[in-house]
C-alpha cells in the first residue's frame, strides 16, 4: 500500500514478478486463464487484507473509502497488464485473425517487441478498412451562387447559348488536426501507435501536425515528411523522451500553435496528465479549449486512476470536449473513426 501511495512502480513491479513465479505464470496457455493467474498473483501478495479493509471501512461508512477502492483497482490493474503480457510471450494465436484480436484489445505498452511487425500490420489494416469507409469523390455542385463568367466564357462555341451552367463553390478552410504526444517513459508506447496510425491515414485525413514532449515541447511535423513513419517515431522519441512537464509544455505549445488554431481545429492530445506535482497551467489549455473546434484528450490510464497521485486528468478533463480512456487498438480505432466523422 506504501508503494501505491508513492506511485513506486520500480517496488510494485518486483512484488509483482515474484508472485508471478510463485504461481508458475510461466504456464499460462490461454485466453481463458488471464483471469486465474490474476486472482492468483492478488492472492500471492496479500491483497485480501486490502479487501478486508475495504469492507471495514463500508461498514464504517469511512470518507477513506473511495481512496482505498482507487488504489487497490490501480494494483489490479497493474497485475492485470503483467499478466497479459506474460500471456503473449507464452502462448501464441492458433490463427492470424486470432493473434489480431488479442493484439488489438491489448494494452499497447503491453506487447512485446517480437509482436510490434503484426501491430503495425494490424494498424494498416484497420487504416484501410477507415480509409475505405471515410473516402469520397468530390461532387459537382448543381446549385448555389451562379459562376457567370465561367457559363458565359463555356458558352461562346455554342453562339453564346448557355447549355451548361457553372455554379461558384464557397471556399471553406480546410480543417487541421493537431496531434500532442506525450513520449514519456510511461506513455511512450501509446503515443507511437497513435502517430502510426493517423500518418497511415494521411491520405484522407486534414492535414495533421505533430508534436511531442516530455518536459518540453517542439513539432515534429517534419520528421514524418523526411522519414519513414516508423523511423520518425524512433527519431521523435529519442529527441524529446524524458520526465514529464504538462505545464511547461503547455506553454511551448501556445508559443508554436496557438495561433493557428480556430474554429477548424482538432487538438488530439494524448498522455497520461501526470505532471510530478508540477503547476498544469490550466489557464492555457482553457485558451486552445475556446479556440479549437474539438479538444480530445486519450489518457492511457484506466479512469479508476484519473486523479490520483501527480494525475492531474481531472482538471485537464474540465477544458476538454471530450475524453476518452484509450490503451489498445480497438478503442483507437473507435476514436478514429469518430474523428474521421466529424473532420469531413
């Protein structure tokens, strides 16, 4: 519980492998015995006293209550994600649509190496699958405001006769998608699958700028025009990886871009919004909130952990249009989609 409260994770993970090999983990074969080897983990660690005290402060109808609940889901969760990714190192889809569903309702940050070439090959599907969906032809208008010069000037091999008329398109700003990325230790995973996906989907989607950061922030737009995706997400997260200041970054990305934003704008930030007990400068997200068409903020944490410790996704959470708990490929895809819908 000490190691809850400090957000020592370096302590709870230790607590966790050892447990692990105390229940042979290493056997784990199916989809099926997650949930066994979780249960059995908790149990190695002495989670039942943290249950007890649970119960005991129900009945005493304790104000300490909730904060307790939260922790121990937090320690759920974490066992939770060791355990799945104990389960793709040791047993392996029978068929490929088999791997592609585990691996896209797994958490991002837990999918080992050797399974990253069948992620990305999962994500281009499903970036085709949208692309086909969310593409359309552009339409000839037949009504409107009529383009005089232009029927007049298509009339004269017909002795002035106007068989076709021409009619003037209304020139709407093409709407932009800002992408903030946290590329921390912690969320690093998260926001690489995110890049990945909205670059393969370049074709269709507005036009989308980038930017990562961890204690600052820069854009890395042109990293992607240079490079190939996955070596641009490499180069990205070599740059600017490192301990996390929102608010600091904040601030840089008012510098570079809060300009540019208008009533045509996506913010997709994505991160975890803990900020090591930082100042958050919620003024400034407040500012791109009443500028932008749409705020959207991806946390990768379960929404039982929002708020506590450093987190501070409760408050983040008040200057968003919308937010959204998103660790595996099923919800990306989701969030996806639904951004595609509204940019059109």
């Amino acid at each position: 519980m000490q190691n809850l409260l400090n957000n020592n994770r370096n302590e709870l993970t230790l607590a966790i492998n050892a447990a692990a090999q105390r229940v042979d983990l290493q056997k784990i074969q199916m989809f099926t015995q997650k949930g066994q080897f979780t249960r059995r983990i908790l149990d190695a660690m002495g989670e039942e006293q943290v249950r007890n005290a649970v119960i005991e402060l129900e009945k005493a109808e304790s104000p300490a209550l909730p904060v307790l609940q939260r922790y121990r889901d937090i320690l759920r969760q974490q066992v939770r994600d060791y355990v799945e990714r104990e389960y793709l190192l040791h047993a392996e889809g029978k068929t490929q649509q088999f791997m592609d569903d585990i691996l896209s309702k797994t958490r991002l940050n837990n999918i080992e190496h050797i399974y990253l070439h069948k992620v990305h090959e999962l994500i281009r599907k499903m970036a085709k699958k949208l692309a086909s969906r969310h593409s359309h032809k552009r339409r000839r208008l037949k009504r409107g405001q009529l383009n005089m010069a232009k029927t007049l000037r298509k009339g004269i091999p017909n002795d002035g006769v106007m068989f076709n008329t021409f009619w003037r398109q209304v020139k709407k700003e093409k709407p932009q998608i800002l992408a903030v990325c946290d590329v921390s230790g912690s969320v690093a995973a998260y926001s690489k699958f995110l890049l990945l996906f909205l670059y393969s989907l370049q074709d269709i989607l507005p036009k989308v700028r980038s930017f990562a950061f961890s204690s600052h922030l820069g854009e890395v737009s042109t990293y992607f025009d240079d490079y190939p995706v996955e070596k641009a997400i490499e180069l990205v997260n070599w740059k600017y990886g490192g301990s996390t200041d929102y608010g600091n970054s904040l601030m840089d990305f008012s510098k570079l871009a809060l300009d540019d934003i208008n009533s045509n704008t996506t913010v997709i930030i994505l991160g975890d919004a803990r900020n090591n007990n930082g100042d958050p400068k919620l003024d400034i997200l407040q500012r791109i909130f009443q500028r932008a068409r749409q705020v959207i903020w991806l946390n990768p944490e379960s929404r039982r952990a929002w708020g506590s410790g450093d987190s501070e996704m409760l408050r983040y959470q008040s200057a968003c249009h919308f937010s959204a708990e998103c660790n595996n490929l099923k919800q990306l895809e989701r969030i996806v989609d639904q951004l595609l819908k509204s940019t059109r």
